[in-house]
C-alpha cells in the first residue's frame, strides 16, 4: 500500500503551520493614534514585543495605552530584555505557530529598522505584514501647526541628522526648500556614536551653507503627546530661544524634529494643539478607572491629562436581605416607582437582577426616576428609559427630585410604594421629601461606601506638593476622603466641584474653589474647566505674560485649615 495514497492533513501530521509576523506603527506617542489596522493586529496577537526606547521612562504609560488592545492571555515581551536580536526573537515564536507583533515608534520603515525584520521574514518564509504607522516627520509639524506642503510650497526634504551617512548641510542649505530635520538632538542613554550634531551646529551649518540668519526655525519636542512643547525662532536666534524659554523640562525625553523653512511663519497663526484649554494639565480624577472613562476622555480632548486616583470603594451590603426583598417587590408588583440617586444604585440593582437571571423586563408597570444625566445614561443601557427627572441645573440632586415628584394620590396611583436603592451614607433629601408627599418609601442599602486605600507615595507627594494642576472633586464625600488619604491640594492646584454641596465642604476643608459647575454632573464639571483654562490663558495673552498652568506657578504657602 502507498503511504503516500491518502495523505493526512498537515496539523494530523505533527507539522505546525507557521506564524506570522506583524510591524506596528505605534504613532508619535499617542495610543490615541494607533491606526484601525494596528489595533485589530494587537487584538489577535499571542506575543507582543513591546517599544524599544532608551532612557525613555515616560513611554510607559503609552505602552500600557497600547496594550489594552490585546487579549488578556497574550504574551509580551519587553524589548529591552532581547539584546540586539530583537527580529531572531520575532522569528523564533513566529516559527512555533504564533503571532507575532512588533511594535515600533512612529512608522516601522521612517527611521526604525522594520525593513530588516521584514528581510529576514521573507527570506526564511515567514508570513509578514507591515501596518504603518503615524510618522514624527509629518506628525510632528501637524500637531506644531506648521503646513509643509500647502500654498506655494511644493517640496520637503527629510533629513536623518543621526543617520548613519555624513549630512552635507552646504547641500542642504543651498536653496530654500523646507526641511524637516530628525535627532538633530538625540535622547539622554544614545549611544555617543548615534547622537545627534546638535541644534548649534546644525543652525551655524546651515547658515554658512547659505541660508539667511532670519529662516524661520521651530523645534518641536514630544510631538503629538500633552508633553509637546514648540519653540518657533530663527537659525539665527534658536539656540538663545531654547535657553530663553527653558525647553528642557521635556529636553532629551525622546528625539526632538526641527522645521526650517518658510511654513514655519504660520505657526503661530496655527497653533492648534498647544493651545487647547487645558494642554499639558495634569489633573486628578478622584474615582476608579472604570468609573471615571467618560470624564477622562473628556478632559483628554481639552488637552489634559487625566490621572484617576479612586478616593471611595463601593462593597456589597453587608447583609443581602433587604437587596433580595426589593428585587422580590419589582418582580412582584410591590412598587409603583423606583428612584435612582447614583450610578452605583443603578448597577448594584442590575447586578442583582442578573444574577437571578433577570433582566430590564423586571420593571415592567414600574415608573423609574433619576436623579440626573449620568444616572439616566446608567438606566437606558439597562434598557429602560427614566420617567421622571429634575430639570438641568442645580436641582439636579436628591432634593431636587424631591420637588418634581408628583404627590401620591389614592385615586390615579394604584401604589403607594417607592424603591429607593441607595449607599448607606446618602443624604434623607429625597427619602424625607416623598414622605411629605404621601408616598411610603423603602429605604434599601444597595451598596456601602468606605473610604479608598491611600495612592502610592509619589502621587501623594504631587498632590501636596503642586504636582497637579487641577483636581475635579465629584461630591462632598471625594473631598474628605481625598484630604484623609493623600493631604490637602497645594495652594497653586486649581480645585473644581460638580455643585454647591461639595464647594461648602471644600471650603469648609480650607481649599480655595477655582470653578463650580453650572450644573451637578461630569460633563459640566469638565467644560467648567476647560472654560477655566480659556480664561486664564487670555488672560496671561492680553497682559503679555507666558501662559502656564498652575503647577507652573510660583509656589506659595500651603492652605491651613
């Protein structure tokens, strides 16, 4: 018999088929700005080898950014743990059946090395895909406001300043075409072969090449990150700029790009990036990730950087009797309405229920009420649209939903019961507000509050010490626990709260309030400010002095109480 007749399927025959081999632009700097394609790669991968950046401490938030992407299962692989055979490394998973991404600053083939890797993966036939990435060549000046090819400009010339060639900047200089120079000033840890020539000598090069002391410069660090900073001058003056302006609190972070040529005059005219509301602000969110999303992508887009430090910790009730008797009384007609006061009441109710194997159809002839905008968003994704709700504005609280609850009547209202799931440590606003109304209120504990174990030492130090440039204070209880667990905010921190209730306990704490929002909810709490940071930078503008942000201001003595 031929044993070849009916051959087995490959996996039947012990011969694994091999893996794959991915090149991830990872952007400037911003997960933000990973592309779809790079996303989905991360989403499949098994092993991720992570950045490669020397001396870089600051990629590690990015890189965690980054890594949410994937599966929980995958495997990652630190760069600077493989020596040089970072593509050896790829190659040997890639040939036990994974895949494999590697991530690469920027673009894998603009500046990096992705085209050795992909050699090798061709040439040892390795499947290979290369998803490009953001390059810092055209990033950069985008995020600076500096339009290299727009109006009458019709060429750019990219120049490596560490490349492994010999720059000729007389060539350079020659005529005025717009250059885009890369690691004219090379990272703290470079090897001394790889740094760069400096901003000194590339602007007296180019200046005895030909090109007029006056050609518009701008240096451009960080770039397409909060920690971007843009010094715009000329060749001539761009190095007593840099000193001027004191540059180096992001100096040698990573490589920094410089622009030369006439684009670089609009910059200021088009500075969009830098100038947003809160750029650059460090603000603390008192809540958990996962509560906090929203309010975090919120200031992300005014600029900020959101830091989330949870001052409150939200634990079952200690004994589930009256959660068991309520969810009983919803399925068994027992109320006429519910009355949500917070997001967490909603989710410990919907918890519960589904644990049951229940779901929204639990509400079925039950009125719902909340008590604002974020508790009605927690309501319809259960699926049920809130009946009654304070007007926007301040009288969205427990007492204002007091006042709009209608008064029971025996003759329309069939019950007379309301569900009032709540923290233990709420207020009796609302509870007190629908027995005057004639209505019988139950009272059900849904979850307890306890104060939050303090943050790490380092944050601790920064809110003390004027680390942060603003904290946003969600109720009256973040502001005790924050001040119990971590201090009392330096006096330079600009201190935000969502309504009057929590600006009376800040104040009572001895804290200066910089912004109440106009209306008690997150959204609110966010605009207020960045329309805060609005007027503080036109007002430094009209008199003339640098903008900076409050951690940036001279430190004075700390609040007492």
């Amino acid at each position: 018999m031929n044993a070849n007749a009916n051959p087995q399927p490959e996996e039947q025959r012990g011969t694994a088929r091999p893996g794959q081999v991915a090149l991830v632009g990872a952007g400037p700097g911003d997960a933000d700005l990973l592309t779809l394609r790079g996303a989905e790669l991360l989403r499949r991968a098994d092993v991720v080898i992570t950045l490669r950046e020397p001396g870089n401490e600051e990629l590690a938030g990015f890189r965690a950014e980054l890594l949410e992407h994937c599966s929980p299962d995958v495997s990652v692989v630190e760069a600077d743990t493989c020596g040089d055979d970072l593509n050896g490394v790829a190659l040997s998973h890639a040939r036990e059946g994974k895949r494999v991404v590697r991530l690469y600053s920027g673009d894998p083939f603009v500046v990096c090395r992705g085209a050795e890797l992909v050699a090798a993966c061709r040439e040892t036939g390795i499947e290979v895909e290369v998803a490009p990435g953001l390059s810092p060549v055209t990033a950069g000046p985008t995020f600076a406001g500096v339009p290299l090819l727009s109006g009458d400009e019709t060429e750019v010339r990219v120049i490596n300043a560490r490349g492994s060639g010999t720059v000729d900047w007389a060539d350079a200089a020659a005529s005025e075409t717009t250059l885009v120079v890369l690691g004219a000033d090379a990272p703290v840890g470079q090897d001394p072969e790889h740094q760069g020539p400096g901003f000194d000598v590339v602007c007296k090069s180019l200046v005895a090449g030909g090109r007029p002391g006056n050609t518009p410069v701008s240096v451009v660090r960080a770039g397409g990150t909060t920690r971007q900073t843009t010094v715009t001058s000329t060749l001539s003056r761009l190095v007593a700029e840099l000193k001027q302006k004191d540059a180096k609190n992001h100096h040698l972070v990573e490589p920094a790009l410089m622009i030369v040529g006439r684009p670089v005059s609009r910059q200021d005219e088009l500075n969009w990036y830098e100038t947003l509301p809160l750029f650059g602000w460090r603000v603390l969110v008192p809540r958990t990730k996962e509560q906090a999303a929203s309010l975090s992508e919120q200031l992300r887009e005014h600029g900020a950087v959101p830091e989330e430090v949870p001052t409150i910790s939200v634990e079952p009730p200690r004994t589930p009797q009256q959660m068991e008797r309520a969810v009983r009384g919803l399925v068994t007609g027992r109320y006429q309405w519910v009355a949500f006061t917070s997001t967490n009441a909603v989710k410990a109710i919907r918890e519960r229920l589904e644990s049951y194997g229940l779901d929204a159809r639990a509400f079925a002839g039950v009125k719902v009420a909340v008590v604002g905008d974020a508790t009605a968003d927690a309501v319809r994704k259960f699926g049920i649209e809130p009946d009654l709700a304070p007007p926007a504005g301040p009288l969205q609280s427990g007492a204002g939903l007091a006042e709009v609850w209608p008064p029971y009547d025996a003759e329309i209202d069939p019950i007379e019961r309301v569900l009032l799931p709540r923290a233990d440590i709420a207020t009796e606003a609302l509870s007190s507000g629908l027995t005057n109304k004639g209505w019988e209120v139950d009272d059900v504990t849904a979850y307890r509050t306890v104060r939050a174990a303090p943050p790490p030492q380092p944050v601790r130090e920064a809110i003390k010490g004027g680390g942060f440039d603003a904290v946003l204070f969600t109720s009256s209880s973040t502001v005790r626990n924050l001040v119990g667990i971590a201090g009392k905010p330096h006096n330079t921190t600009a201190i935000a709260v969502i309504g009057q209730e929590t600006e009376k306990t800040a104040l009572e704490f001895g804290l200066r309030v910089d912004v109440v929002a106009p209306k008690p909810s997150v959204t609110a709490l966010a605009e207020a400010l960045a329309e805060y940071g609005i007027t503080r930078r036109r007002e430094a503008v009209e008199a003339g002095k640098p903008v900076l942000k409050p951690s940036q201001k001279r430190r004075g003595r700390r609040r007492k109480l």
